[in-house]
C-alpha cells in the first residue's frame, strides 16, 4: 500500500483521468466523516463542493451500507449514481433477484424481533432494517464485548446462514446470494460504458472491491491498514477533499480529460469556475 498523495499516486490518478472512468466512493468514512450517532453522518462543504464538480464532468456513484433512499436523504442531486445495501440494491440488479434478498431479510428480522427482542433492549444494540440486509449497531454501547456475543448468538441462528461483514462497531448481515460492493461496480462499470474506474472506502466491505485485483479499477483505503488488498491509502478521511480537487482541477487542465463522459455522468451543465 502507498501513500496517495505523492507524485506516483497523483500520476495514477491522471491515468485515469485519460480514460472514461467511474467515480466511485463509500459514503460513511470515506466521503463523510465517522459520527457517533449513525443518522447524523453528512457530507462537508468542501467535499460535497468537489464532489458536485466532478459529477458534472464523469460517472460518478456512491456504494454504501446504506439504503438507498438513506443515502439520497444525506446526497440528494450530488451525485447521479446511489448504490445501496453494500452494492445489492439499485437499478443493477434483477427484480426477481432483490425480491429474494428482500425475502432472506425480513425472515431473519422476524425470527430476531420474535426471539431476541428483550435481550437486544437489555444490551442497546439496534438493529437497523435496510430492507436488502440488516446492520446491527453498537457504536453506543459501553458493554462492547456483551453486545458482540449477543450478536453472534443471534447470526447463528438465521436461515439461511448469511455473509457477515464486518464494520466500524457494526456487524452487518446480507443475503448470500445479494451482490456485493465488488460486483457491483464491476456492473456499473459495464453500464456506463467505464473502462477504468477510482474505487475509495475505508472498511471492510470495500475489500470486496479492493480484492477484485483488477487493474482497470485505482482502489484507495482511507487509513492505512495491514492486510488491505487496495493499492492506495489516504492518510484520514479529510484528506478526500483534496484528492477530489485534484481529480477536478488536474482534469480541467488536460485536454484529454472528461471527453465522452456527459452524456452518461452528467445531469446537469458543466458550471464554470467563477461559481
Ligand atoms: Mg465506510
């Protein structure tokens, strides 16, 4: 893993800047900052500035944990493409397919609210339903490791046996046959007509893109992490604003740059910079 924001990692990112490619980001802890309480998670000036600029020029999507109408709540028009429930829901994927997550998930919140309701009172774990998957939550829980066996307690017995990922004081729970954030790009990759693609998360359900190895795909972790399959780091999660300004700024100067992305990336008129 290397730093990004060096003269190679820069020279990668004007790669990239030369093809027709995707924007990608995780929301919570990539483009907007880690907050004690889940629903409070928004997008800073600076960032949110960057990124409406570059969603003007190219194909640009957020792939979250989050559900999608979530997500729209906290991006609203910024940013065309929203990806929700770790890459299973959103236009991509087949509506007998969704239905079949849908169906996995609210069984297994059944059985958990039938069987373990009081308990999970007890301890202050919640348990968000996404619809497509659930998230169990402790970040506000003081008996950390309590909560932890609560929720294994509860994952063992859900049929059938989901796919855990692992978060930021979060265990969340998917389908095994959902897609996850790796299939997912690769799909709206091939949708937008993207042959390369800028990938950047902070957790571990992005390993599921930084693990595709593929090098069409630039993949940057926010955080440097021992065992990450992404090929960047950035060093905190502020320093996206800068890495946004670059891909814009360095973008507008080249003459190569943007050529063929609006009409799929852009929803609106390139504005000018005296905005
Ligand atoms: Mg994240």
């Amino acid at each position: 893993m290397d730093y990004l924001l060096t003269e190679k990692g820069k020279l990668d990112l004007e790669a990239i800047l030369k093809d027709r490619s995707l924007y990608a980001f995780d929301f919570d802890g990539t483009l907007a900052k880690i907050v004690q309480e889940h629903h409070a998670a928004r997008l800073s000036r600076p960032i949110r500035f960057w990124l409406e600029k570059l969603a003007k020029r190219a194909p640009t999507a957020i792939i979250s944990g989050r559900s999608v109408e979530d997500l729209r709540s906290r991006v609203g028009t910024a940013v065309p493409h929203l990806i929700g429930n770790h890459g299973s829901e959103g236009p991509h994927t087949r509506q007998e397919d969704i239905q079949q997550v849908r169906e996995t998930s609210s069984g297994w919140l059944e059985l958990i609210t039938g069987r373990f309701q009081d308990e999970l009172i007890r301890s202050g774990v919640t348990v968000e339903n996404k619809s497509y998957s659930l998230s169990f939550h402790y970040r506000t829980v003081e008996q950390r490791d309590e909560a932890r066996a609560l929720i294994s307690r509860i994952i063992a017995e859900l049929s059938p046996p989901p796919r855990i990922v692992l978060g930021k004081s979060v265990v969340n729970v998917m389908s095994p046959t959902a897609s996850h954030k790796g299939t997912a790009l690769l799909e709206y990759m091939r949708r937008l007509d993207c042959s390369t693609a800028l990938y950047v998360g902070d957790d571990e359900t992005d390993e599921d893109v930084f693990a595709l190895r593929d090098h069409r795909i630039l993949t940057v972790r926010v955080g440097k992490k021992k065992g990450s399959a992404a090929r960047y780091f950035l060093k905190r999660q502020t320093e996206i604003t800068e890495m946004l300004r670059l891909l814009v700024e360095v973008g507008d100067q080249s003459i190569h740059t943007w050529s063929g992305c609006h009409e799929h990336g852009a929803t609106r008129p390139v504005q000018h910079p005296n905005e």
